[in-house]
C-alpha cells in the first residue's frame, strides 16, 4: 500500500479552504484514481511504471539492512556478501510498489547477493517487526531514517559504495492544475520534478 491524498475545496464565506484526506491505496491503481479525479495526489516508491503523471522526489536515501536486534548478524558493523547471501529478504507482495519491487532485488544480484524473497504486506509496522523478530535467516532493506527509532530493530549499511536507493515521490496526473501546483511546490522546495 502506498498512500493517495483526496481532497475537496469549500467555500466558507470567508474564503476557499481545502481539505485533504488521506487514504491507503496500492501504488498500481492510483494512476486510475489520478485519471478518474477521485485522488489529487498519490505517493510510491520510484520507478513505477505509470503514464501520464508527473512526479516530485521527496526523498531520496540509500537502503541498508535491517534485522531485529537478537539476529546473529546485528552485533557486526560491517555485513560482507558473503554474510547476506545465507539470508532470505523480507520483501513486498506482488503487486505492491510495482517498478521498485522489481528492480533493487535485480541491483542486489548485480551486487552479488542473489536475495531469496520472502513476501510480506511490508505497511503494516507490525507485521515487519514481528517477521524480522521471529525468523531468524531473515533481513529487510529500509532507509536508516525509516528505523532509526524501532529499539527492535538495527540497520546496517549494505556492502557497496552504490547501495539501491528508495526514492519516494508525489504525483499527480500530467497537464493539470495539481500539476502546476506539485511543480510550483517542487520547485520552492528543490525537489526533483520528473514528468516522464
């Protein structure tokens, strides 16, 4: 699941005022939803196959690894190749962060780590805990940023100078008005701004 923003404008006589709602959808359908005006904004991992929408890159960090704080693995600073290839991946079910789910698994085996994949609805917080807490051959990738305050939970950075990177972005269906605003915005913030 990623998240959509929906929203609606109101007039309260003293002015227009918009309010948004956010709202579970899974990556792969908010391009309908784009296209169809029941969502204004959506948010997935990059790349994703999806015409016809712009993007904002709203953050851009390396992965690393991540397992719970008792794996045999977590008391070493450094992870060697040799370390990762006799662990199995916590990774996203099918269908899920479309593009993305495909393509670190593909920069893993260039790397050297042919990563056995085992699925999971990776946005529920609980569930990836208790996963990585109770298999003991099992790691996840995450953003240090996305775990750095889990106490269950450590990150160790993945043995390459050019580890695979999540890059989260906005985006809004091409040739708009929340396409003149997502770029207006981009640009006041020094997002990238993608419109293929």
């Amino acid at each position: 699941m990623q998240n959509a923003l929906s929203g609606s404008r109101t007039d309260s006589g003293r002015g227009v005022e918009a309010t948004l709602r956010m709202r579970s959808a899974e990556a792969a359908d908010q391009g309908e939803l784009l296209h169809h005006g029941e969502i204004a904004f959506g948010i997935v991992r990059l790349p994703i196959p999806m015409p016809h929408v712009v993007r904002a890159v709203v953050r851009d960090e390396p992965l690393g690894v991540v397992m719970a704080r008792e794996h045999p693995l977590a008391a070493r600073a450094d992870l060697t190749l040799g370390d990762l290839a006799r662990q199995r991946l916590l990774w996203y079910e099918e269908g899920c962060a479309p593009g993305f789910a495909q393509t670190v698994p593909a920069q893993l085996a260039r790397l050297g780590w042919e990563a056995a994949l085992h699925p999971l609805n990776q946005d529920q917080d609980a569930l990836f805990v208790h996963a990585l807490q109770t298999t003991g051959d099992l790691v996840a990738l995450r953003p240090h940023r996305a775990v750095e305050r889990e106490p269950h939970l450590v990150w160790r950075p993945l043995p390459t100078t050019r580890p695979p990177r999540e890059r989260l972005a906005v985006i809004t269906a091409s040739g708009g008005r929340t396409a003149r605003v997502l770029r207006e915005v981009s640009a006041r913030r020094g997002w990238a701004f993608l419109t293929e």
